[in-house]
C-alpha cells in the first residue's frame, strides 16, 4: 500500500480507512492546503495540485452551507462516470483538517461515509494535544513548509 | 423519511411481520438508504452500506459462477438474519430477529421487490 504520512499518529486511521473503505486516493491535509497523509498518489506534484483544489473546494463549500444554512456543510460528494470523490473536515484535538478521498466501484459512497465515522473517531482519538507554541502557518513559510511535507512523503 | 415515498406502504407492511426489526430500500451502487422503516435499534445506513456490499458481492460472484442474477440472498447469524432481494439497482433489505417466520417473509421480500419501479 503506498501510504505516506508526514505526522506518525495519523497513519494507522488513514491505513485503517484505507483498506475498509478500499479508497484509491486519500488525503488529509490542513485546511491551508499542507498535507498530512496520502494514500494512492505517484507524484508530488499531484498532491500539491489535490491539496491546493481540496482546500479550495472546502473553503467555497464551507462558506456556501454558512450562507444557505447557517453552518458549514457536513460533506461533498461528486460521482463521475467511474470514479468519485469525497470530501469533508475532520476535526480533532489538534485541530481541524479536510479530508478527500476518491474511490471506485469496490467501495460505494455509503461504505466511504461509514469508514468516514470511524475514521475520524480514530483520528480524534489518536492526534496529541496542540501544542502551545505550535505557531500558524504564515504565508510567508507556507511554500517551505509544503516542500518540507512534500519531500517526507515521497522519499521514502 | 418522508411518508409521501412510495417504497413506505411495502416497507411498513414488511416491518409489521413478526420478528423484523427493520425494511430498507438501498440503493446498490450507492450503499445508501433511499428509503427505511426501522426500529430505534438499528442503525439504518450502517445496514445499508453493508448489506448493499454484500448484495454487489453476491451478485458478481452469481454472474463469475455463470449463475446469472442474485435472486434471493439470507444471511444467517446468531441473533437473527439479514434478508435481501434486489431489481436493478434497487435492494430490499430485511433486518430480523430470531423469531421470524422466514418462508412467508420471503415471499413477501421477494414480492416487494418485484414491485420496486424499474
């Protein structure tokens, strides 16, 4: 399985999720778009690009479900022809973090939805505390910081 | 769900028989509850992913074997049993205890899902 995490608390749920759901693609990233996790991705430059549309997506989505229903929405679902994809928050004592997935016909949206539930139980349950002098990722360091993760996972 | 569905007559007459706790229309593809009567204890769209699994399953492995379509799939435990009959996409799910009565309700599951819109 071709699973690379930058953070060691995060890979048992991501490989438990991986292997129940039968996931192609995942990734769990900040909601500023640097990755945690992947499962399924070859090349660096395709979680860049996955990190920076899915924070994208999550902020549009995020502000969208404010707008028409007063708080975030719970989740996004797209299905195409043979693949689709899946995207929500995860939120644990750390902090909050998106979540994407993509997957085919071997799994199905109400299996990724269930392995979703207990993904994020684990993930809460697994992440240490945030640490008092864990400072934000500024926009100036954001790019280092992304290179930084990028090279952790993939040279492995 | 909502009581204007037109699964829900079928599904509350599957759920009045004796020994069931709960009828789901899932959908298989999609393993997601399109419509449900069930009691407080089950957890409906945990059944549905699962069961709509299953059903995928056995139907693959029914057509892998040449046996053509998945007619009729029970699924025995020690508690009680899992019932499914399916057309199209479409799967009827019958969550039951122990005390059921299993050769009426199969004829009642599998009328339903002869019913089931195309």
């Amino acid at each position: 399985m071709s699973l690379a995490v930058v953070e060691r608390w995060v890979e048992a749920p991501l490989r438990r999720f991986v292997e129940d759901a039968q996931a192609v693609l995942a990734l769990l990233l900040t909601p500023s778009g640097q990755v945690l996790a992947q499962h399924g991705f070859t090349r660096a430059v395709d979680v860049m690009s996955a990190c920076a549309l899915a924070a994208a997506i999550h902020a549009s989505s995020t502000e969208l479900g404010r707008q028409l229903q007063g708080r975030p929405f719970a989740g996004l679902h797209h299905a195409g022809r043979r693949r689709q994809l899946f995207l929500a928050r995860a939120d644990t004592p750390r902090g909050p973090y998106v979540f994407l997935t993509v997957f085919d016909q071997a799994s199905s949206l109400g299996l990724v939805q269930l392995y979703y539930d207990e993904f994020t139980a684990r993930l809460g349950d697994a992440a240490p505390p945030k640490a008092n002098d864990t400072t934000e990722i500024l926009a100036e360091n954001f790019e280092s910081e992304l290179d930084r993760n990028l090279k952790l996972l993939f040279s492995r | 769900m909502s009581s204007s569905s037109p699964f829900i007559p079928s599904l509350e007459h599957l759920t009045r028989q004796r020994g069931v706790l709960g009828s789901l229309v899932v959908s298989e593809t999609d393993g997601i509850v399109i419509d449900a009567v069930v009691q407080p204890s089950v957890k409906a769209p945990v059944v549905a992913a699962l069961a709509a699994s299953l059903y995928r399953r056995a139907r693959q492995s029914a057509h892998a074997a040449g046996l053509g379509g998945v007619k009729y799939l029970e699924l025995v435990a020690d508690g009680g049993r899992l019932c499914m009959a399916g057309r199209d996409d479409l799967v009827v799910v019958l969550v039951t205890d122990t005390r059921v009565g299993v050769g009426l309700l199969r004829v009642e599951l599998l009328r339903t899902a002869a019913e089931l819109p195309e």
